[in-house]
C-alpha cells in the first residue's frame, strides 16, 4: 500500500495584524509619494522588502542619512526616541507604523518610569526592546537570561526606586518570561508590578507551535532567519520535535530529506507571507509523489 506524506498546516501560521497593518499601509504610502524611506528592514522577511523595495521603497539603516523633509516609515518595531528627535530636527516626516499593542508598551513606560525602574524582559539587540528602553530612561535594564539579574543589582541601588516594572518584549517566549519574573522576585525585595505584553499572536503561535511538534516527525518552520519570533517558534519545537527545520523558502528544502511517508508539520513566523507558505506545501506534495 502506497503511503501518502500527512501535512499539517498550523493555523495560526502566518502574518499578525500588527505586520499586516504595516504592510498594507506601507504599500499606500509608496503608491502615493513614490520615493519613501523605511527605517530598518520593515519586516524580517526578504521576500517582502523585496516586494516592497521594488516599488519605491528605499531601506535605510540610519536618520542620519535620510535627506531633509523626506518621507520615513517607522516600522511595527518602533524606533528607539532619538530618531524621532532627529526626525523633527531635519523637518522629517514620519509615517509611524509602530504596531498598535508596542505604542500601548510604550506608554505604560513613560507613566511608570518617574517612580518606577524599569526591566523589559527581551532580547538586547531586538529593535523593539531598544526601542522601549529608549523611553524608559536610565533608570532601566534589558533583561535577557538569568545573567542579566545580578548585573542589576548596583544600577537598582543607584536609582535608589523601590518599585520595579517589569513588562516583555511582545515576540518573547512565555515560559522563559515566567521563570526570569521569579528569579527577579526571588533576588530583589522590592515591590514589583509584572505586566506581561507578550502579544497574543505570539504566545498562542507559541502554543500551536508547541502541541503541533509534539505530533509529527518534521516540522518545517518558515520565517526570516532574523525574526525573533520565528526563531522563537523554532527553539519551541525542537524541544519536541527533533527534524525541526527553519528556512526562508521552499528552496532549501532541496538540502532536507523528508521520508514521503511521514507527518509534516508547518508553521510561519508572523512576518511570513502565506505565498511562500503555499510554495513550501506544494513542494513538498510534489516531491512526496515523486518519491512514491
Ligand atoms: S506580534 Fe503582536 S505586537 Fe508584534 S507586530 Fe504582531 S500584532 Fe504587533
């Protein structure tokens, strides 16, 4: 008997509503003032940038170089709160497409850092925890392993605040949050308000993620290789799931042996395009038939 290759397709595979809403707007903007810069890769996805970049899109890495009165968009990210000094210094039009759920963080810091110190629970060089720090003020820290907990000891007694705010980086991993918010708690005897602002679309991406792996023999994960929260869903999966693969495009699958019989599952990061998701699923069937 002929056994068939099973694939199952997350369902909560794909672009969040924050990257959605940023792309959607982003390609309003082109189409309107044609050339328009972006601060950053917009998504970490190449397929997009490309997509974007091929119709006026310039990225750019830094405001410094962006010309006077030109027209900048601030990616779902957020940008850390110099360059929107810099921006109002050069007459620079800022289209924010910060994602909605990162502006609401970002508030909640600046009403809690006047009496509060503030620790964001992400990953130091992620954009948005930089981003974030930048509006939290000195009195603040970037906690990202347990390390990090003992570094903060003296810069905590210096701000001299007895209260700790500890908010998350929307794309981290849940669990890891819970157990770095209980060695905080259990090292520092102050008053600490937790505020978990990891992002639904994440912590239940996170979860399908989690139970998917632990029913199939691969799992193919689909997602730029510098998106946190791909690379998030890929460590998640391995954990259950050892043939866990993270690639950009059906391509590299080419490099993958897959038995033609087996259960596949797959998951798409949340700056994925559901095109290169469809040409992932239809390789696979094809070279499952050719392989039977
Ligand atoms: S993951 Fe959540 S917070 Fe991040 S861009 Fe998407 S919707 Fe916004």
């Amino acid at each position: 008997m002929v056994k068939f290759m099973q694939i199952i397709v997350g369902k909560l595979s794909g672009f969040c509503n924050g990257v959605k809403y940023t792309i959607e707007k982003a390609n309003e903007v082109i189409k309107k003032y044609h050339n328009v810069y972006c601060l950053g890769e917009i998504v970490h996805n190449e397929s997009v940038i490309k997509d974007l970049e091929s119709k006026g899109m310039i990225t750019i890495n830094q405001i410094d170089k962006c010309p006077q009165n030109s027209k900048v968009i601030i990616r779902a990210h957020g940008e850390i709160k110099e360059t929107y000094d810099k921006a109002k210094e050069k007459n620079i039009d800022l289209i924010d497409l910060t994602c909605g759920k990162i502006k609401v963080i970002k508030s909640k810091i600046i009403q809690k850092n006047k009496d509060h110190f503030i620790i964001i629970i992400g990953k130091k060089n992620h954009p948005e925890a930089l981003g974030l720090k930048s509006f939290a003020g000195n009195y603040s820290y970037i906690v990202e392993d347990e390390d990090d907990i003992k570094q903060l000891k003296n810069i905590i007694k210096e701000s001299k605040l007895k209260k700790l705010f500890i908010i998350s980086q929307t794309t981290f991993n849940s669990i890891k949050f819970e157990y770095l918010v209980n060695k905080i708690s259990d090292e520092y005897n102050l008053f600490i308000e937790v505020d978990k602002t990891i992002c639904n679309a994440t912590s239940s991406r996170q979860k399908e993620t989690e139970d998917l792996s632990k029913k199939v023999d691969y799992m193919i994960i689909i997602g730029g290789k510098k998106s946190s929260n791909t690379k998030e869903l890929e460590t998640i999966s391995k954990e259950n799931c050892k043939n866990t693969y993270l690639i950009q495009d059906y391509k590299e699958l080419k490099d993958i042996e897959i038995k033609s019989d087996s259960k596949v599952g797959i998951m798409a990061g949340a700056s994925t395009p559901d095109n290169l998701v469809d040409e992932v699923i239809l390789y696979l069937k094809r070279g499952s038939h050719e392989r039977t």
